[in-house]
C-alpha cells in the first residue's frame, strides 16, 4: 500500500501555493486539490508514457480515457468512460494487445464521434482500429496493421476525418531512423509512409514528435526533440509546419524545408553545445486561439533542472519563459522536468502539467526526471498567456513511490477541451521493457 499524504494548496499573492505536509499557510484562503480517480491497479512501468501521445478524449458529456496495463498475459491496452452526468466510470475495456511497455495508445475521435486508436509496436507495425459506434469506446473494429519498425504514435484528424499519424521507424543497420506520415482518407487505406524527419547519422534516435492542430484546423504544426544518430547524439528542438496537410513543411520565419527534415535543417528551439542548455526533453505543442504556437520543453541550466514555455512571435524568433522560478515560489529547492505537457481550452486558458524533482532525488544521481521515486506531477495554468500561473499538486506526495509520466488531454481535431484531464503512472519503471510491474494509474481533473 502506498504512503498517501495531503498536501494544503493555499493562494498567497495571485499564485496557488501548495504548503508542504504538517506546515500552516502563513496567509491565504486553504482550496481542495485536484480530484483523483484510480482507473486502474495494474499499469505497466509506461502505463501513461509518452507526452506527445494524446490519450483522452471528451466528447458530448464522456470522458474516454486510455492507457496499458502489465498482466500475467501480457501487455494489454485498456480504456474507461467517465459519464459526466452521473460522474460514474465505466467497466474497462481491452482494446488489444501490446508487444512490451512502449506499445500504448494514440487516442483520437472523428466528427461523427468515432474513436480511432493506435498502439501495439517496439518496432513493430502499428496496430490501427476504430470504434464501432460513436462516442462509445465498448467495441471496436478488427485490427489495421500499418507500417514496419514503428513505434511512439501520434495520431490526428483532419477536418473531413482524415486520420493523420506519426511514428518514428528505426530503420535496419546502416541508414537513420526517420519519422514518417501515414495518411488515411475516410473509407481509404493507410497510405504509403512519407518520410518526414531525418536523424544526423545511422544508429539509435528518438523524436518525442508531438502535432497540433492550428485555428484553420489545415495547419499541422509540429515540435520535436531530435536525438541520436552518429557520430554524436546532441540534442534538438525543433519546430515545423505545414499548411497543405502535411505535404510541404516549412520553418518558424516561412521557409521552405526540404524532407526529410535533418536537425540541422530544422527551425531550432535549443541545441545541445551551442548555448548553456543541454539533456533536452520535449513532446508538447499548443496552438494558442491566434494560431501562436507554444513548445513546452526541460533541460539543464545553471546546474538545475528546469522547464521553458517557447511562443513563437511574429517575427519568427522564439520568446521564453522559465517556469522553474514560477514553481520555485511554492518549492524553492525543487526542480522541474518532462514528461509533461500542455493544451489550451476553448476559453484560451492555458494548462501545463510538469514533474516536480524534490531535493532529495540529487543524492541518488542518475536521471531523477525519469521514474526516480521522489518524483511528483504538477499543474500550472494561466488565463493571461503565461505572465502568472497558479500552481496546484495533483500527485499524493511519496517519497518511496514515483508519480510520473503525466499526460494531459490534447486536442486532435473534434474533442472538445474544457477543464482538461489528466493521468498519471503512480510506481515503478520496470527494470526492463518487459517486466510485467502493478503501477496504479490515477486519473486527475
């Protein structure tokens, strides 16, 4: 059993202040916390991985949530309704099968409310259904393979319902990995994949590839953090767009990018070595009620972990807020990291959920952003764009067991996003990509 223990969330000088356990509010007006649910009891060491995967939808009064269990059989892809009207949640259901803890789901809905669902590979084709009827997640079409060495699904819909998905592909010995398009028309086959994004060299990468939709619902925008490929594995982030659905992309300022996309031809955020940022993660974008994009990405500077909001302006150069020294009002020596992510709703309210580093985790070394047991999950958000933020806990503060791995919902084309929701993987990674571990997966609004 888990150590659960409260945190008080106080509201001190237009920032929500969250006091640590046993400490009175020197001032201020004591709020609850976030609400939390527990969806499930057997979430695998990825159970709510990856960032740039959006995982919950809500739609005409349900709330469709997903993510991936570790059984006794195996890996298994699981989803839950949340009624709105009676606040009550529905059996689970198993969507399909998964190869290992990188296979969970892309979660997406149509116009007409049909859910669309991507999952299963660890460089593996991608697994591909829909729902049988609309705004109902109990049953679902037979499986679609797509691809070959995929993995990390990304999955949007178009304004005629056209699917748009993402997944990087780590090519065979000799030749670099890439992320390619797979386009699929309504009543259509998945289309041949398109390459869209190039790493520097052969050998190992990753992307955290993450899509937006712009307020035309045509533009898709993208950001990326691009690593691997010998010789070397710096660092990119990276921004492009396209305006045609995907067939051309260009750059920050307009210009036209030649595909696949090579980190060194991309519009650049931060790269490693070339300033005093560096160990970037990455894998949310937002695209604000003006068509402003927004790139939430962490990394190390001045000796500390910490976590930047990027806006790209008018003129195409790139403006930055650090969020460590917002957070640092409520946790002073704490620092901050992805996973973690960020969506506007309909209001223009922006949400951002982060992973909150207590201090203790510095004396254990390693990578304390990934899995390490102090780890918390916070939310910021802001109604004027960034220039204050209230800050709320979601987590329930456990030194011995991690909570990690936030995702929060994300528009895809047709869900509607209010006060969005969020789930979380509350336990271990897993010492290896197969263990079969029992996280609780926590639902958190």
């Amino acid at each position: 059993m888990r150590r659960r223990t409260w945190h008080l969330v106080v509201l001190m000088n237009g920032v929500l202040l969250t006091a640590k356990p046993g400490v009175t509010p020197a001032r201020g007006e004591v709020i609850p916390m976030n609400e939390t649910f527990v969806l499930a009891r057997d979430g695998c060491g990825r159970a709510t991985g990856y960032a740039e995967t959006n995982k919950i939808i809500t739609l005409d009064g349900k709330t469709h949530v997903t993510w991936l269990d570790s059984v006794t059989e195996g890996f298994r892809v699981r989803i839950r309704t949340l009624v709105h009207a009676t606040g009550e949640w529905s059996p689970t259901t198993t969507v399909g099968n998964a190869h290992d803890n990188h296979g969970g789901p892309a979660l997406a809905v149509d116009s007409k409310g049909v859910l669309h669902i991507v999952y299963f590979p660890h460089h593996h084709p991608f697994r591909y259904r829909h729902s049988l009827h609309p705004n109902d997640a109990t049953e679902w079409s037979e499986e679609t393979l797509i691809g070959e060495r995929c993995t990390y699904p990304t999955l949007m819909v178009g304004p005629d319902d056209t699917l748009y998905l993402t997944g990087r592909v780590s090519n065979k010995e000799g030749k670099p990995w890439v992320v390619h398009l797979f386009v699929k028309h309504p009543g259509q086959p998945w289309s041949a994949p398109r390459a869209i994004m190039v790493a520097k060299g052969p050998g190992y990468s990753h992307y955290q590839a993450a899509m937006a939709w712009g307020p035309d619902h045509r533009t898709l925008h993208l950001s990326t953090r691009m690593y691997g490929g010998k010789p070397g594995r710096p660092h990119t982030v990276g921004y492009m767009r396209s305006a045609d659905f995907g067939s051309t992309w260009v750059g920050a300022k307009g210009e036209a990018l030649a595909l696949p996309v090579s980190p060194a031809a991309i519009t650049a955020l931060a790269r490693e070595g070339s300033g005093p940022k560096s160990n970037f993660r990455c894998g949310s974008i937002a695209i604000d009620r003006e068509g402003t994009p927004h790139i939430l990405y962490s990394g190390a500077a001045d000796k500390r972990l910490r976590a930047w909001l990027a806006a790209l302006g008018p003129d195409g150069n790139w403006k930055e807020i650090d969020l460590l020294p917002h957070v640092a009002k409520v946790y002073p020596d704490h620092e901050i990291a992805m996973p973690g992510g960020l969506v506007f709703n309909e209001e223009g309210t922006l949400f951002i959920t982060l992973t909150l580093l207590p201090p203790e985790g510095r004396k254990a070394g390693g990578s304390r952003s990934w899995g390490h047991a102090t780890n918390e999950v916070i939310w910021l958000e802001s109604g004027n764009g960034g220039k204050t933020f209230d800050l709320r806990a979601v987590s329930r503060s456990d030194p011995t067991c991690a909570n990690w791995l936030p995702n929060i919902e994300k528009r895809t084309g047709f869900n509607r996003v209010e006060r969005p929701g969020l789930i979380f993987t509350g336990g271990t990674a897993g010492k290896s990509n197969l263990q079969h571990v029992s996280n609780p997966v926590i639902w958190s609004r």
